[in-house]
C-alpha cells in the first residue's frame, strides 16, 4: 500500500488547526508527554483565523504526516485571485485567507499546496486512510451521530482505520472492524470553546485516547472583533459551553 510508515510507533492524530497558534503550541507541547513519534494531520491548517505562518513554524520541529482540508484548498482561489471565491468566503468565514495569503512563506505555500486530498498508509499491518471530510468528499460531515448507514459504507471500503476531521467534533466509531475516528479541532473545537482535542493512538494495538487541551482565547476573540466584526461566529465559538 502507499505511504507506509514506521511500525511500533505511537502516533498523535491532529486536525483543523486553522491557523490558531496559541491552540497548537499547547497541544504540542502536550503530545511531547507522550512519546509520539509522529502526527498526522487531517487538514484545514489555515482559515478562520489569522497566524497560520506561525502555526507551520511550530510543526517544523515534528516528524508529520498531513491531507489538505477545504480551506486549505480555497486557499488556491486566493492565491489566484477568484474575486467570486474570495468574496463568498469573506461573507462566511472572515480574513482568514486574506492572512495566510499574505503571511505564509513561499515555501509554506507550498507545501500546502502539495498536500493530497487523501493518503492511504499501511501502519502495524494496520490499513489506514487519512482523509479530512469523508472517503468521497472533502466537504462532506461525518458526525458523532450520523446515521449507521454512513459508517457501514465508510466500513465497505475495507480500511482498518478511517481517520477524519471537518466536524470540528470528536468520533471515534467501530463498524464492521473498521475504527472510525476524527480528533476533533485543535483550533477551533465546536463541542466546547477553547479546550483543544488531539488523539493518541496506537494502530497495532487498536487503541485510541482522546485529549483535551484548554487554551486562551481572549486574544484570539479581541482579534477577531478587530479584523471580522461582522462574522461574529468566529468569537462565538471560542466561548461556547459544554451542552
């Protein structure tokens, strides 16, 4: 299979960072007290917020394995110059793009731009796909409480491990002895404000374990009042509660 990777390895499994460095440095600084030995990453490094240059600064350190997300790939649209695109997506989702358009290196840019929309890996004998949305789409949701169809579909497909991101929500989901699982966010996670999540796992073992992480968010929700006050959305989820 592609992309295969070291054995007896413990992994972090990260996603939907978007470009939120204060989230990530303390995450980082989390996984070290877990002998990880590599992440991987499920897409979205940019969007929403505003310090993605500094975001792959911190991951320059790691041994990492990543996808592109959504934004990632709207991404191109402003680099190209899609005023149609850009201006959608400014009515949604705020300056996130225009920051990275603006503060990622040369090569930053590249590398993101040569990130696969997917990656199939073999890891422990463990047949993995790493993917951001779904197995078919980049754009497509899969919740916590999707419908058993979703997951028995994604089994049909005969992987060990399916790993996902998107949902900014945690999953971990076993159907038909395939382990469905997505980290959540670590940037902006959307069951609870500013309490990052990542994963340890390990595949040989068929094991995963959900972290939590807080981190500040009255910075973050200063700057978005500053650069996106009529995308209140993105201050509003820094401060949701536990439901």
């Amino acid at each position: 299979m592609p992309g295969d990777t070291g054995n007896n390895m413990k992994y972090a499994l990260i996603s939907d960072i978007h470009a939120n460095p204060l989230a990530l440095e303390l995450v980082l600084r989390d996984i070290t007290l877990h002998d990880i030995d590599k992440l991987l990453i499920a897409g979205d490094f940019v969007g929403y917020y505003y310090r993605p240059d500094v975001c792959f600064e911190l991951l320059e350190e790691w041994n990492w394995i990543g996808v592109q997300g959504n934004h990632d790939q709207t991404l191109q649209d402003f680099v190209s110059g899609n005023s149609v695109m850009m201006q959608i997506y400014r009515e949604e989702y705020g300056s996130g793009l225009d920051e990275a358009v603006k503060r990622l290196t040369l090569n930053q840019r590249k590398l993101l731009s040569s990130l696969p929309e997917k990656r199939e890996l073999l890891i422990d004998e463990q047949k993995v796909l790493l993917c951001h949305g779904s197995p078919w789409s980049i754009n497509e949701r899969i919740y916590p409480d999707a419908k058993l169809e979703v997951f028995t579909r994604i089994s049909s497909l005969e992987y060990d491990w399916v790993i996902l991101g998107h949902t900014h929500y945690p999953l971990v989901q076993e159907t038909n002895q395939t382990l469905i699982v997505n980290p959540g966010s670590v940037g902006q996670p959307r069951d609870i404000g500013g309490l990052a999540s990542w994963m340890v796992v390990d595949f040989g073992k068929r094991t995963c374990q959900l972290k939590r992480v807080k981190f500040p968010t009255q910075k973050l929700i200063r700057e978005t009042k500053l650069l996106d006050p009529k995308v209140p959305y993105l201050a509003e989820v820094l401060m949701r509660k536990p439901r």
